[in-house]
C-alpha cells in the first residue's frame, strides 16, 4: 500500500483504495493558527514564510506538496523531513517548524494540543493504492485483507484487475 511510486512498475496492479488531502499543524499561539481563527484562508504564500516539516520526497503525497509550490514559483524550506506522520508531529510540538501531514493522520483525540488546518486547496488530491504483483495468485485471506482495508475492491474487482493488460488505469 503507497500513496506514490507504484506507478512506476509496470509489474503490478494497482487498485484505488481512497483519496486524502493534506492538513498543515501547528501549536495554538502559531501565527497560522491566529489568521485560521480570524477567518482567514491558508495559501501557499504565507507557508512559505515558515520553515516546513514533512514527509521525505517519494512518500505520502510528498510530491503533490513540491509541485505546488514550484507552480506558483515559490520557495519553501523543509526543515526535517520524516516517513512518520507522529515524528512530524513531535517535531512541531518542539517547535522545529510547520507541519504538513496526512489528514487521515490527524487524530482529534490524541493531537488536541495542535491545529489542524485544511490544506486540500492548496496541495493535489492524494490516492492511497494497493498493489499486487501481476500474475501472482491470491490466496481468499489476501482477497479478504484488500476488501476490509478498502470495500470497494471486492475479490472480483482484484481479479478482474490482475486480467487486465498491463497500462490499464483504475480509478475510483
């Protein structure tokens, strides 16, 4: 299961699971929190203002979070970059810089001391897939883990997926 790079295997089928949009986090008293609280909208121009902590280049969405701001010709700084959604965390609590995670990484419960704020306007819609190397078999618990992980792909969804020719795109 990845967000990015399994595209470049043409040896596997790659099944949709669900889509994600990033969120940026950041102490309470953080100056992106304050604008949050009078109402104002993020952008891109005022991240930049602040040294990012993120995930590494080819993880998670990484990618989606360069483009954007190389499209609107802005430089950025990443301070630290991690694979773990919870490090990024912890390094924002210390106060190292801004984060920009996972949505689905936020935990209400657990991150109550940060703000979370939406950035799914700012950074490309991300989709977590599941993989399966072509021409393998697959036993029925194999087929039942996909199916509880995403619904969707029911056992005839992956099967018919792996008959598909290689270059055949599936999407949500």
């Amino acid at each position: 299961m990845a967000t990015e790079a399994l595209a470049d295997y043409p040896d596997l089928v790659t099944l949709p699971c669900y889509r994600w949009t990033h969120v940026v986090v950041v102490p309470p008293e953080h100056p992106l929190a304050q604008a949050q609280a009078r109402g104002e909208a993020l952008t891109l121009q005022a991240l930049a203002r602040h040294p990012l902590v993120t995930y590494e280049p080819g993880y998670t969405g990484r990618s989606h979070i360069d483009e954007a701001f190389q499209r609107a010709g802005l430089r950025f700084e990443v301070v630290l970059s991690a694979m773990d959604a919870d490090v990024i965390k912890t390094y924002v609590d210390l106060g190292i810089g801004v984060g920009v995670v996972a949505s689905v990484a936020i935990d209400d419960a657990r991150d109550r001391h940060l703000v979370a704020i939406d950035a799914g306007h700012l950074f490309a819609l991300n989709t977590t897939r599941v993989a399966v190397k072509r021409g393998a078999y697959l036993r029925s618990y194999v087929l039942d883990f996909i199916q509880t992980f995403a619904p969707t792909l029911t056992p005839e969804v992956v099967l018919a997926a792996m008959d598909s020719p290689p270059g055949t795109v599936i999407d949500l």
